[in-house]
C-alpha cells in the first residue's frame, strides 16, 4: 500500500484573496466542487475577515452555504481563515469545521500584515483558538516567513518554532510551515523542520512553500525525506506573489501531486481532473494556469 | 571557501536549436559575449550538423568565429555539438576546443532521434572520439532520456549506465545525463545516479534535466546530495520541450544559479547579469522568460 500524503488545497482562499481580480460567489462554488469531484479532500473555501479589508473574500458566508456538503460524509473538509473572534462567530454560523489563524515568525512582517506584534497576535489567536474548541470545531495555525521575511530577510528556525509551539500549546492541531516569499531553499527547508522536529511530531506539520522563486517543489521533496506528509497548496499557483507583484506565489497544486503520484505517494487525487479544475478558474481569471504539470499535459505531447 | 560548481550553459546550441525561430549569427554572438561577461565558463555555442536538418544551427562557423576568444585564458570555454567526421572536421577548422556526440539511453529514441540503433551510433562516436583525440580536443558524451523516453516510457539505469561506460571508454572525459522528457522526479534521479556512480566518479557526470514537469529544480537538488557539481541549463529556458509543444524544456539558468548560490556554492556567475542575459535573447525570440527567478527579480519585489 502506497503511504498517504495529505493535501490541503488553498486556492479558494489564500490562492484567491491575492488575485487582483474578485471571483463571485458562485465561481469559487463550482471551482471547490471540481476541485471535491477531483478528489481533494481539504479544501480551504472562505476567510471571514472584513470585506472593507479584503474585498476577495466577500460572500465567504455565501460560498460556505453552497459547497457540497453531501461530500463530508466521505472524508472532505472545509475550512476557513479566522483572524478573530468576530471572524470565529461568523464561520460558526458558516457552519465551518475548522478554522485557521494565521501568525507570523517575522516581528515586522507581523507588524505590517496584521498590524500588531507577534505577542499581541498570539494573544487574539487564544481567544479565538478556546472559542473554536468549546464549539468542537478544530483549529489549524499558520506561521508565515519561515524561510525569511520581505521585511527582516533571514529568520531563525528557532524563532519559528517559538511561534509553533505556542499555537500548539493553545491548541492547534496542525501547523503550516509557510515560506511567504518563496525563497528558501531545500539545505534552509531541511534545517527548518530540523529545529522543529526536535519539538513537534512531523503528523502536525504542514509545508506551505510558495514558487516564486522556482525553488517550492524541491523544498516539498526535502520535506518528505525529513517525514513531513501533509503540504499545502493552491490549483493552478492561485494568488501570485504579493511581495512580488507578478511573480508566482503558492505552489501550483497540480505540480505538488504530480511530483507525490510519480515518487509512489498516494494522494487520492485524480490529476487530470485536478489540472480540468485549474484550467477553469483560470479561464475565470483570464490567465494560464502557473503550473508546468497543466502546461505539459495540455501541450502536443508524445510522451 | 565555497565549493565550487560548473554549469555547462547550453542555451545557445540546445535552447536555440529547439527554438521555432531562427536567430541570426550577429545575436547568437551577441547572446555569448553577454553569457561571458557574466562569468559563464563553460558554453556549448553552436552544432557542426546539416543546415539541411537543423536551420537553426546554419552559421556555427560564424558563430565560432566572433565569440570573444580572449577570455579563453581566462577559463571560458566553448565546446560544439559533432554527431559524425564531417562536422568534427568543421568545428576543428572554426577552432572549437571541446565537441560533444549525442547519443541515448533509449532504442526507440535513438532510431528515431538519429536514426540508427544505439549500437550503431556508438561506432560512429568512436570515429569522432579517436579524431578529436589525435587532434587534442575533449570529448564530452551525452546520454539522453535517462530518466523516461517519449516513445518507450521508463528507463532502466543499468541501460543508462551501459551507454555511460561505453562513451568512457572510448575517451570521452565527461558524460552529462539528460531528462530528454523531463518526467523524472528527485527519488529516480537519485536511483539513477546511484547505479551509475557505482561505476563512474561523480565528478565524470554531469546532470540535465528539463522543467517541463516542474522538477528539474529538485532533480539538481537531489544530485547535490549525491555527489554531482556538474549541471547543464539554459538561459531563459531557452529550447522548449520538442516533445511537448508549448511547454518548458531545459531547466532555466537563473533558477540553477539561484539554486546553487542559496544553498551556499560558489558558480562565478553574477545573478543579475546572467537574468540580463536572458532578458536579450528572450526579446530577440519575442517572448519572456522561462525562469520563476528571472520573474521574481524583474517584478515590483519588497524581498
């Protein structure tokens, strides 16, 4: 039996709030039902965050009440970023299983993106992490700049890893492992997830790596020799780079399962349907999908 | 001091002869002279075959004719490509100081790439390795879909390693294993080289792989690890995938660069200057870039 890696497909949301251009609610429907009828089965669909802040995630109630919930039954999950109590509230009554927040490792980056300090955010995150839990709904915590800061340029794995620990300690289940800009590569991966496995089980890490640099697929194949199993990504490279106008951003799903498929991991993805799935939200977005797997197997090719 | 490693830039000769559009000799030499001064070595600069077969190739003469020699003290070299007699005899007239014959892992690849069994196209290497040999120029040996055939599908290593040897043995001094269809993922390249490096030293082996699948960036990853300091890359992956139309071929020589300067190697090549490099030649073809790190730098990046 092929040994299981999960995906968590971020496109409808981490992918999604950084395109420039809003999708409508019933766009990001059928592309979280193709992405379902593909075979994923961790989907990240909303962030209740205000609409005067980030005008893309508008309809994020909307969208929750419309995804195919007959699919739970058989092991899909959705979930939503959270970034407070009054976002928590609204995913509750979304009918959201889990939620996520979303911390920073880099003090400026933190400052910046969230507008306060990292202290301050994990201090919110709490509320919000107890709340979930009393209402039985999971909480997966992101740590953002784990491979260096737009702002600071390198950071610490120790300074990850305080950071993980303290979203482990209120709770999280799972901790996505996110290089924000792209460019850290395999050697930093591999001294990343050193540091915090000496503290964390690798069943609750999550890599999170971004291809704006190209570097995003060689960092998932270091992770997996160094055990994680569980990555996140986003159909067709979703959301571009927002330090990097222009550039790529989330690594593109289709690439990511392409490279388990072939290396023996099971994913129970269909990977063509997974590209038909990129190929129409891309066509929504009047763009080509960023991934060289849609690219070759939608080109002339013999082999 | 930081381990050195050799990039082989093979964008004028394999990317340019896998380009739809020809290129005139005055900007294929123009493309060189900027590859140089960004302290580019090692550069396969034109192809001693028939105009008749490859138009895109006519002029190698020329070429080698105007490519700046006085950096040849230096330690820039430029080799060419001479699949038989008849075009060693015209790369020792332009002055080439390096040839490289081409050959493949695959039956199926090689009778239809070149039109003869694998046995026969080593016979007629051996005649070009003897004549280059007596006249004192290297012979470098390519061994091709080493890691999958566009015809045939999978690959042994133990046929790659046949090939390898009997290119050795008649005297060529390095042998680059090439992922024609760029299909290979980091655990079979590591399971290729495994098997050749039980009979061949690492620094005899060079590693070049495609992108077309978006692994190529991993596959050198993996071929550090093993031992290889020898890669092959294209500026501005120029070539294409001739056995994919529309999709990515040679990995791009930015992101190799990238690659390598991160994780801490020394390549005596100046980043930007060699993305300059790319940008020239990419104009000249009428289209961008195929490197995510020639991207990520020429976008509006905080990082």
């Amino acid at each position: 039996m092929a040994e299981r890696v999960k995906i968590v497909e971020v496109g409808p949301r981490d992918g999604l709030q950084n395109e420039k251009q809003p999708i409508d609610v019933a766009t990001k429907v059928a592309l979280i039902e193709r992405l379902v009828a593909a075979g994923v089965t961790h989907i990240e669909a909303a962030s209740f965050v205000s609409p005067k802040w980030v005008p893309q995630m508008a309809g994020s109630a909307q969208v929750m009440a419309a995804v195919p919930r007959a699919h739970q039954a058989k092991g899909v999950h959705y979930s939503a970023l959270t970034p407070n109590l009054q976002g928590l509230e609204a995913a509750l009554a979304a009918g959201c299983e889990e939620v996520a927040v979303f911390g920073a490792a880099s003090e400026s980056f933190s400052r910046k993106n969230i507008n306060c300090s990292i202290a301050e955010s994990l201090e919110r995150f709490r509320s919000v992490t107890e709340a979930a839990q009393a209402a039985g709904v999971r909480v997966r915590g992101y740590v953002s700049c784990v491979l260096g800061c737009p702002y600071e340029g390198a950071v610490a794995p120790a300074q990850v890893l305080r950071v993980a620990l303290q979203l482990r300690e209120m709770g999280c289940h799972e901790i996505s492992l996110g290089d924000t800009i792209g460019r850290g590569t395999p050697d930093a991966t591999r001294r990343l997830l050193e540091a915090c496995l000496r503290e964390l089980p690798a069943t609750m890490l999550a890599g999170h790596y971004h291809d704006t640099w190209g570097m995003a697929v060689a960092n998932v194949a270091a992770s997996l020799e160094m055990g994680l199993r569980t990555f996140d990504s986003s159909v067709a490279g979703l959301g571009g780079c927002p330090y990097a106008a222009g550039a790529s951003g989330n690594v593109a799903s289709e690439d990511v399962v392409y490279l388990l498929q072939n290396m023996g991991y099971e994913t129970g993805i269909d990977l063509d349907a997974l590209v038909d799935a990129g190929l129409f939200i891309s066509q929504a977005l009047g763009r080509a999908p960023q991934s060289r797997v849609s690219q070759a197997l939608r080109s002339a090719c013999v082999s």
